[in-house]
C-alpha cells in the first residue's frame, strides 16, 4: 500500500519512542520553529564545542513525520561537526525535494533514509523538515 | 420522511474522477470549501463567453447585460438571505467582508465609528477571520476587545453574558455555527442582550447560511458575512450584509472607481447603498455563479438539505461513540449543531489520521481549523473535522468510519 512507503517502521518507531526529546537544562542556544498552516512546533536546545556538535535536545508537538524526523534528525547530527553536519542536512533537504524520484544516501543519511517516501506527499515535507531547519538555525547562529 | 437527495451527486462532476489509490472521491471537507454542481461552473463561464464587459461603465449592449447579471445576482442573494438588494455588499471573500466591516467601523468619519471607550466582543470559538479584524480594529481605536468563554462541552458560556456585554460595548461578533464543533450559538439571546445594550451584532455565517434557511430579519442581526465557494458558489465571492440604516451611517474602506458620487483633485463623495463599498470592477462571473448556486439550493430546499446533514451528522455521531480512541470534540448530541464533527484519535496526530483517510479516498480537514486560540484552550493540537454537503451520503459515513477504524489499527492504538 502507498501508505506504507509513507509510514516506514523505522518512522513508527522513533514517533513512539523518539530520542533526545526533552529539553536539556544547559545550552548555547535555544531555538523555537513552528509550522503555522498546521500548528506543529519544535524546541530544540542546542551545545556545540569546537565546532562539533556536543548535545542536541528538543521537544515538540506535531504529526508522526514531524517528530520522528526530528528525532533522527537528533541522532545523526550528534557528535559532526558544522560542515558535516550541513552536509547531511543538505542531502536531507535534497531528498525530500525529490518527488519519490531518489531513496537517499544511506551512508550519509542513515535512519534518514525511511523518510524518502515523505516526498511523494507535498503536504508532508515541511513536517520532515521542521525539526532539521531548527537545528540549521540553531547552529547557524552558534557558529556566527 | 425526509426527501430522496441521492440523484444530486451526479450534478457535480468532480465526482467522475478518482483519487489516491484509484477509490472514489468521498469528500468530507465542505466545512472548508464545497463542491460545484455544473449549473454552477456553466453559470460563470457563461458569463465570460457571452456577457463578459465592465459592469456600471460603458454605453454598449454587453456592459448591460454583465451590469444586468451582476444586479440580478445582488437582488437574487438578497431574496435568499431575506434582505433587500441595497443591502447586499459583493466582496471577494467572508475574510474581506469582515475585514471591510471591521475597516469602515474604524474610519471617523463613520457615523457609528468605533471609538476609545467602547468594547468589542467577540467569542473563544471564533474562525481567526472573525477574530483578527476585530483584535486589529481595537488596537487601531483603542476600544477593548473582550470575549465569551467556551464550556468544556463545546458550547457558549453565557453565565457572565451580563458582564460581558454591558453598556460600553458597541459590537458584538459571532459566529452562526463553529467552524470547529458545529454548534450553533443561541444568537437570540446574544442578539437580545446586544440589543439591551445598543450594541451591533456581526454574525460570520460562513458555516450557516450554505447549509440551513437564514433569515436576517428573523435573527435581527445587524451584519451578516459569508462566502460563496462554501455555498456551492465559486470562489472569489463573499458577501456582506448589513441594514440600509446602518450601511448608510459607514463610511467606505476601499477606494476607487464605480464607488464615487463626484471626485474633484481635492476630495470625493460616495455613491449610495452597497456600491459605496465595491471600489473597481467586481467580481462579476462570480457573482453569476453564486446566484445560480443559490437558485440550485433553493431549489433543493434549503430545509431538506438541513434534514439531509442533520441524518448524516447524526449517523457520524452515533458511529465516532463506538470506536476505541475516538473522542468527538464539540456537542455529542444533535442538540442545536450543524454538519460539522471534529474529533481526536487517541495516540495519532490528526495530520497522520487524514493521511491514512486519504488513501481510502476521504477527504477530511486536519488540524487547528484556524481557531488556534481554541485548540490551545482546549489543549489540543489539533483536530481530525468531517464536514457535509448535499452530495454527502450514509455510505460516505459508513466509510469514514470504516477508515477511523483503520487508522487506530494502523497506528496500533491502545495495542
């Protein structure tokens, strides 16, 4: 079914059990992004040292897309630094640009990768993004 | 015994395609915008093939007739809603009527200009369209915005209604039916207690007048705004109402040509009646549209048509109870509610709950339905809302709930 390719297992799984969400005590910066025509939001507590990213935690509420992509989002990033980092948001980005067209870069993207259907579904894409585009922003300005 | 509407679905032809995974279109968001039956496509495009010229201008045979068209379309929706045609303000959308009212309220020259020490009340169950302008005229005049609190069950709190509407207060804006939970407010009492007071009543009908028979003398509200595309009209179409006596104290907020008495370099005087209010060349085919919309509806019978959803919504109701995970948010009986039914699935987001109807062909409205205010009083992020139309059916409710029933399976609720 369609859908499946949508809700990937991996997806389902990080939507029920989604790491490093709950907002950490110390950060360098807090970021708040939402999604006004759906009303979905994320926090997110960024630490960087280095230029290496040392913690990122968030919370939010928002669709199974939305919080399961911020929570892989999450996990990968963690421990790159800033141009790996943008590197892998990049490819991100570009993947759910792809119309189904591509399946990802599994080495770059890792867990990332179950997301490549979400951009069969326009109306979805700005979910999977919302937590990443936190975190471009959160670390743009860490780094500036 | 209610009357047989099935054979009205054949009269829409978007109903001829099919959707994701090759089903049927079962179209479940009228609440947001309605389907057109063909009378209604051909009435504007007709328009455009043989009437197409600048209404009010022009000496020549086809500015007569568009002028004609556009005039019997005013006169026909004024016969609709029980007005008079000078009473009747074409504008694009019920977000500009409102934002027009909310514009000439502001303008000083107004002879009921909103000022300093008044108060405006609005409501907690309002579409932002019947919130923002208001929120935006107190902040231009300086009068205070206050606001009739919602019960846990989704219907007015009208225990301090006293207070709240009290002598300062010049307008009183509400909504005919939620957008959100379907209930329909009891605007007698409001109307009663606006009254008492001196006070306007603006009523957003976006909800109300495509669905079941408004009268604005029987309400005696003051202004009254909907649009047309929900109505089975086109898009592109609002309306305004509002009393001769009252329109004719407002002062225009938009200015150009065809609104004008005389202009010299220095200033301008307005045209009368609703023309005042229409600065350049209106939206003409639509209007045409709408106006065979509403002969379309009128001929339905608008009270058959309130049956026909009143059976639906019922049938919804009674089905959404039975499913685990299902909470209906707004009224659980039929007790003063229209066609709309919003409702939550315990543990799936409703973007994700529209998602999986959507492979079966449903089409539903997700999310905070622009009533944010609402859902953050209601703590919720959002809601799954089926709403209906004359084309609407049992099967199509046999399905939704089918479907329902497939989403908590899908996303393992409760398992």
């Amino acid at each position: 079914m369609e859908l499946d390719s949508l809700y990937q297992q991996v997806i389902l799984d990080h939507y029920r059990t989604p790491s490093n969400k709950g907002l950490s005590a110390f950060k360098d910066i807090q970021v708040h992004h939402n999604n006004p025509s759906c009303g979905d939001e994320v926090t997110l507590n960024l630490t960087m040292k280095d230029g290496v990213v040392k913690e990122i935690t968030w919370d939010g509420v928002g669709c199974s897309i939305s919080m399961a992509s911020a929570s892989v989002m999450s996990e990968l990033l963690l421990g790159k630094n800033y141009q790996d980092s943008m590197k892998i948001l990049d490819a991100f980005v570009e993947l759910m640009q792809s119309k189904g067209k591509s399946s990802g870069d599994e080495q770059l993207l890792e867990d990332g990768v179950a997301f490549a259907g979400v951009s069969k579904f326009p109306a979805r894409i700005k979910c999977a993004l919302l937590g990443w585009m936190a975190f471009k922003d959160a670390a743009t300005q860490v780094m500036a | 015994m209610s009357a047989d509407l099935s054979r009205y679905k054949r009269d829409f032809p978007i109903f001829s395609r099919t959707v994701r995974g090759g089903n049927p279109l079962i179209y479940l968001d009228s609440g947001a915008t309605s389907q057109k039956p063909e009378v209604v496509i051909e009435a504007e495009a007709e328009f455009y093939r043989s009437k197409n010229a600048a209404v009010h201008r022009g000496a020549h045979l086809l500015a007569e007739e568009a002028s004609d068209a556009y005039e019997g379309a005013r006169e026909n929706v004024a016969r609709f809603l029980g007005a008079q045609s000078s009473e009747i303000i074409f504008t694009k959308s019920a977000t500009e009527s409102l934002n027009l009212l909310a514009y000439s309220f502001s303008n000083p020259d107004s002879g009921i200009a909103v000022k300093s020490n008044d108060e405006i009340v609005v409501t907690e169950m309002e579409h932002h369209a019947n919130l923002i302008p208001w929120q935006q005229l107190a902040k231009r005049t300086g009068a205070k915005l206050t606001w009739l609190s919602i019960t846990p069950d989704g219907r007015l709190d009208l225990s301090n209604i006293d207070q709240i509407i009290n002598s300062n207060t010049k307008i009183v804006a509400i909504t005919h039916q939620s957008n959100v939970f379907g209930t329909i407010p009891p605007i007698k009492e409001i109307v009663k207690a606006a009254q008492a007071v001196g006070a306007y009543v603006v009523l957003d009908a976006c909800q109300s007048v495509p669905h079941f028979e408004v009268d604005v003398k029987q309400l005696q509200v003051d202004f009254l705004a909907f649009s047309g595309h929900k109505l089975l009209g086109p898009t592109g179409i609002g309306v305004l109402w509002g009393k001769a006596a009252l329109l004719d104290q407002l002062q225009p907020a938009i200015f150009g040509g065809s609104m004008v008495d005389s202009v010299t370099m220095q200033g301008a005087t307005w045209a009368s009646g609703p023309r005042k209010f229409e600065a350049g060349v209106p939206n003409m085919a639509q209007a045409v549209g709408l106006s065979a919309a509403v002969d379309y509806l009128t001929q339905i019978g608008m009270n058959n048509l309130a049956q026909h959803e009143h059976k639906l919504t019922e049938q919804l109701l009674s089905g959404l109870k039975l499913i685990k995970g299902v909470k209906i948010v707004g009224p659980t009986d039929m007790k003063d509610r229209g066609g709309v039914v919003s409702f939550t699935v315990d543990g799936v987001h409703p973007h994700d709950v529209g998602q999986v109807l959507d492979q079966y062909g449903i089409a539903v409205r997700t999310g905070h339905h622009c009533a944010w205010p609402l859902m953050k009083k209601l703590q919720l992020v959002g809601t799954t809302r089926a709403s209906f139309h004359i084309y609407n059916n049992s099967s199509d409710v046999v399905s939704l709930l089918e479907a329902v029933e497939k989403v908590t399976d899908y996303f393992k609720v409760g398992k």
